[in-house]
C-alpha cells in the first residue's frame, strides 16, 4: 500500500493536531511524562500511519504486518494515541489513565498491554536494536518462505538519545552490513535532549555515520507532511539498504512558550500551556481528549482495504505448499521427545560446552526454525549449526548469526527476532560477558521472551586468561533477575536436559551456562536421574537413612565434587545426601511439599559452587555453610587457581565438619 494521497490535507493537519491534544492531555492529566516528542513528531506519525503502515485493526496479530517500534519510549503518548485512532485496542479511557496503576499506558510502552506495542521500550536504544532483530527475522523467513508469506517492512521512531547509546553503534553497523532493505528508521532530530541543547554532547555528523554503516540516509524537514511522505518512499524503494531518514523538527511543536525547549521533553507544559497550545494548533482549549469525527473517519477509512490485503494473505497461506511448516514455526511450540538427543556413557569425560554442541546439532536437525549465533565466539561457545551457512546479505537462509563482538546488541536483537515470530533464537558468549548484555537479558525476563542465553568458560577453571575472565559474582547477579532461568547442568547428560527445558519453557529467558573442562558423565543407574534437572534441583545421591545428617548442594562442576566429598563423609559415618541444583529459580517454583523432601527441613546444609557464595544462605541457612569464591581469581592453569582458593573434596570436607560441629 503506498501513498493514496500524494499531497497533504487539511484532515492531515487536523489529525496531527489532534495527536498533540491527545498526548498534552495525556501527560497533563498524569502530571507525569513527556509531551515534547509527541509535539515535534505528529506529522512524521500522520504520514506513516495514514499512507504507509500495514496492519488489520480486525487482526492485530497478523503475521505478516508491518511492524513499528517507538525506540523513543518516553514519548508513549504519541504511540498510544496513534493506536487509539487507529482501533487498536486502545480507547479513550486507556488514554486518560496513562500512567496510573493497572493501566495499559504505562510511562514507557510495555509489550503486551495493546496490540500494536510490539516490543518494552525505555532503556534508550532497544527498541532501535529489537527492531534490526525483527528486520532479520523477516528477511529470514522471506527467504525460507518466499514473499507470499513474508513480505512487510519495520519502521522505527528512534531519538537523539537512542543514537548516543552505543548499543544503537552495535546495531546499526551490523544492520548496514546485513544490508536489511526493508528496515526504515524515522530519526527525530530535534537537537534537545533532558540537560538541554545535545550542543553540549552530541555534535557528531549523525547521516554521515550512518552513510558509513552502509546506510541509505535521507535529511528532510520533519513538520512537512509531503516530504516526509516522499522519503517513506524513496526508503521503501531501496531494498539493499536499511534507511534513516533525519527528520529535522522542534521539540514541543506548537507550544507558544515552550518549543524548541528541554523544559517540554520530561514534563507536563502545564494546565495553562497546554491552553495557549491548543489554541496555537486549532483545537478547543476546554475539551479534553477530544478526537472529531472527521480524523477518526480519515484514519480508519482505509480499513476495509487492510482487511482485504490481510485476508489475501490468508488465502496465499492456505494454498502455499509449505503452510504447515510455517504455521509451526509461527507457534513456536517444539516437541523435545521427537529430538534424538546425544547419548553419553557413564563415565564419558567431556566438557559440557562440546555436550551443548551436539545437542544443537540434534535441535537443529529437529526444528527448522531454531537459529543462532555467537558474539564472535563460535568456535569457543561451540554454537554453529553444522550444515548451514551464516546468515548473510547475500545468504539469508543461512541459520547461523554472525553477532561479531557486539554482545549488547547480539542480546537486543534476539529479543527482536523473538517478538517477531516464526524463529527460535539462541545467542552465546563467555560467562564473564553476561555484563556486557545483562540490560537486554533484563528485558527478555520483562517482555516474558524465551531467548536462550549460551554461555561457556563458566568459572576460574577459565585459568590462564586471569580474573578478567574468570566469572566470580555473574551467576548470582543474574539470579537476581526476575523472571530468567539460570541453568548450570552438572554433566553432559545434564546439558541435553538443560536444552530440553530452555526449548520447552515459553513464558522466558533461559540462560545455559556450561562449563570449559570436561566433566564425567554420570552414572545415573546409581545416581538421580538427569530428568530431575526438569525441577530445578533434585536428590543426586543419598545415603539411605530416613534422614540424612548433612545436605551437599552443588551445581555444575561442583556436583562432581559434592559427590566424592560425600563419599569421604560416609567413610566417617555421617549420612550424606548430594543434591544438585541446576535452576534454583526452578527449584523455587516447585511445591513445598517437594523442596521440602528434597531439602528436609532441620538437616544442616551445606553449598558448592566456584563463585560467589551470597545467595546460597537461602537454602543454607545461617548455620549452614558454603565453599565458593568471595575475591577475584588468577591468572594461572584452571586446576591450579581452583585448588588455591578451595574448590576442592578437602574443603568442601572441612566445611561440612565444621557445620556438623565435628
């Protein structure tokens, strides 16, 4: 659908307008937030929605719609608007409690609460990162696909402070080398951002940045409705580049006394700015919320014709050979028995990464829409798909992600592949480098998105690279994110079940943290099976008494160590039970009835873990005790660092006497 209407109207002009009123009203009314964006931007909006953008108000979640992104956050009164006019779901009532508890307006759009936000944005610079990781998911699926099935663009609103992010550096330099074609950014280049004029930091040549990106860059005045509509255009007709068009406006647009201000960007204009605005744009000072007629009518007068183009495409899937594949990839849904997993000897001494490497090759050969990649670490990660190419400009089938070292951005970008649809992504690097991702992780657990984390060299067992290298508080720092799962499997059979449960889990991000060393494969006709994994921790070894005297609770490397330290235990009569903990946020979810049989309550306990021992008093207790690592580690064999700061069967020994008061 391209441009109906060549030349601006006056309905054009009201309809920005009204956009204006809306938003002032909206933060007005909640004395909070920030009206300047949705001001400065109302036309670049009115152009793309009315012209450009393709959705089924009747069928939001429409596989093959456009989608938009408002990177720019803080400016959800324009997003919430524009989704009000458009019969998305939004009414009048959502818009006048913006802000407010329970409210489907929140300060910053949240994914989930209205068809039409298709991603959380906030933090600066996601959104413009989640929205290259949509533009990848489509050009994938167009290529497995064909365009019958895949064939729309995204569009992005990003700001001054999503280009000073270097997030957006990562993306956008990745993006021009993918050559993303349909990936249109609308760069509102208003010059103010909260401390004031970007004068006084950010006075780079942004079009001449991107243009080295490998970007196609158009400059227009952002306030004049047909050059916007002349460069959407000439963006949709370059299909080897991703576009940003610099779109020159004034913040606060239309406020007597405060455009072109900071003072107009996080703040209400005030009861009696909003007035003289409205009295400015040619709208009634004393209605609220007010929306004629005749916008609303020029907004959705186009609906039956979305509707058409949508039911179209339903026709094409339903005759389309390969419907069944795509509808499957759609749902995401992934049988794990139909995989045929690695199978381990008890005894086999492998390292957990090279476990999780075979089992991608099983997933892989299963499920045809699992893609992933690594931040230039594959052959350290052992993440690459056997048997595909990498994913590519002039290879989109490929199934493997080149990230380069861009771990923000990798992360960003999968929760942009995820929101998309119709892929299961995975992405990998070293354990240390969690930090470096963490604000997308932290997003993935907030949006529910079950991205699959990968990570490997998960302890001081890194040895030689030093302590920059050698994870010692990571695991639990992401513990304590809501709502991700962090699994350290305690052997190779471990892994494949670690994978078994990041594929099946829907409703969030599992982080898999896999070891450098090889580790022996359990045998599990003697011990706890492997499937146990599948609740969070579960009974390893036990010593046969109706109570044990002492619990050893280990995780990944550790368990191995929790199990021969039992054993010397036993010699000197204490009843061990050995249990091991893969997930605690798992283990924490089961009933009580089962943690308490796991961990029956009164036995002294005692944690094993190569890293940070805070955290573990919540299941050790205060008279229990913990052997981890509370300092940064050294740059020596992996063997050797371990053994000097205690990861070893004597003093996990040592410990667990002095708990037991012997």
């Amino acid at each position: 659908m391209r441009i109906v209407n060549p030349t601006a109207t006056d309905l054009d002009r009201l309809t920005a307008s009204t956009i204006r009123g809306l938003s002032m009203d909206g933060v007005q009314a909640a004395n909070s937030g920030h009206p300047g964006m949705p001001l400065g931007m109302a036309e670049v909006a009115t152009a793309l929605w009315t012209r450009y953008l393709r959705y089924d108000p009747s069928s939001p979640e429409w596989a093959d719609r456009d989608r938009f992104v408002l990177s720019a956050g803080h400016g959800s009164m324009l997003l919430y608007s524009m989704l009000f006019l458009t019969g998305q779901g939004l009414t009048l009532n959502d818009l006048r409690s913006f802000r407010q508890w329970g409210s489907r307006c929140a300060g910053h759009p949240e994914h989930g609460e209205a068809p039409g936000i298709e991603t959380t944005t906030g933090p600066l610079g996601q959104g413009f990162t989640n929205a290259v990781g949509m533009a990848i998911a489509e050009r994938s699926l167009r290529a497995r696909f064909g365009e019958a099935l895949c064939n729309h663009w995204t569009y992005a609103i990003v700001s001054d402070g999503d280009l000073m992010e270097g997030i957006t550096a990562e993306a956008g330099s990745l993006a021009g080398h993918l050559g993303l074609g349909r990936l249109i950014f609308l760069y509102d280049d208003n010059n103010i951002s909260i401390d004031g004029s970007t004068d006084i930091t950010f006075t780079e040549d942004v079009a001449a940045r991107f243009v080295a990106y490998g970007w196609h860059v158009l400059k227009i005045d952002g306030h004049d409705l047909d050059a916007i509509a002349a460069a959407i255009s000439a963006a949709r007709d370059e299909t080897t580049r991703p576009s940003l068009i610099c779109c020159k406006t004034r913040i606060g647009r239309g406020s007597p006394n405060k455009e072109g201000k900071s003072s107009s960007h996080g703040a209400p204009l005030g009861v009696e700015e909003v007035r003289l605005t409205k009295l400015n744009i040619g709208l009634d000072p004393d209605q609220h919320f007010a929306v004629p007629a005749a916008v609303l009518e020029h907004v959705r007068q186009r609906d039956t014709a979305r509707s058409t183009l949508r039911h179209a495409w339903s026709e094409r899937l339903e005759a389309h050979p390969d419907r069944l594949a795509f509808e499957a990839a759609l749902s995401g849904n992934i049988d794990t028995d139909a995989i045929d997993w690695p199978v381990y000897a008890p005894g086999e001494s492998l390292a957990t990464r090279k476990a999780s490497h075979s089992a991608i090759q099983a997933v892989a050969a299963a499920v045809p829409f699992v893609v992933g990649g690594s931040a230039d670490l594959a052959e350290s990660n052992l993440t690459h798909i056997k048997g595909s190419g990498y994913f590519q400009a002039a290879t989109p089938e490929g199934r493997n992600f080149a990230f380069g070292i861009r771990e923000h951005a990798m992360a960003s970008i999968c929760n942009g592949i995820m929101l998309h649809g119709g892929l299961r992504p995975f992405c990998a690097t070293f354990l240390i480098f969690h930090d470096y991702h963490r604000p997308a992780v932290r997003l993935s657990a907030l949006m529910n998105q079950p991205v699959i984390y990968v990570y490997t060299h998960d302890s001081v067992w890194v040895g030689e690279d030093g302590p920059t290298h050698q994870p010692i508080e990571t695991l639990q720092s992401m513990r304590l994110i809501p709502n991700l799962w962090v699994v350290r499997p305690s052997d190779p059979e471990g892994a494949n079940e670690a994978w078994r449960l990041a594929l099946s889990r829907r409703d969030g991000p599992v982080a898999l943290v896999f070891t450098r060393q090889n580790l022996i494969n359990l045998d599990r006709s003697q011990l706890g099976p492997a499937s146990g994994l599948r609740r969070g921790a579960y009974v390893l070894s036990d010593s046969g008494a109706a109570t044990p005297d002492l619990v050893l609770i280990g995780t990944g490397s550790e368990t191995a160590l929790a199990l021969d330290a039992a054993k010397r235990l036993s010699a000197d009569g204490v009843a061990v039970r050995v249990v091991d903990m893969p997930c605690c946020e798992l283990f924490d979810q089961q009933e009580l009835e089962y943690r308490r049989s796991v961990l029956p309550p009164g036995v002294p306990r005692v944690s094993v873990e190569a890293g940070s021992t805070r955290g573990w008093q919540r299941y050790v207790g205060l008279e229990g005790g913990s052997v981890g690592i509370d300092r940064f580690g050294a740059s020596a064999p992996g063997k050797i660092v371990s053994e000097k700061l205690g990861i070893t069967v004597d003093n996990v020994v040592a410990v667990a006497r002095r708990v037991l008061g012997r």
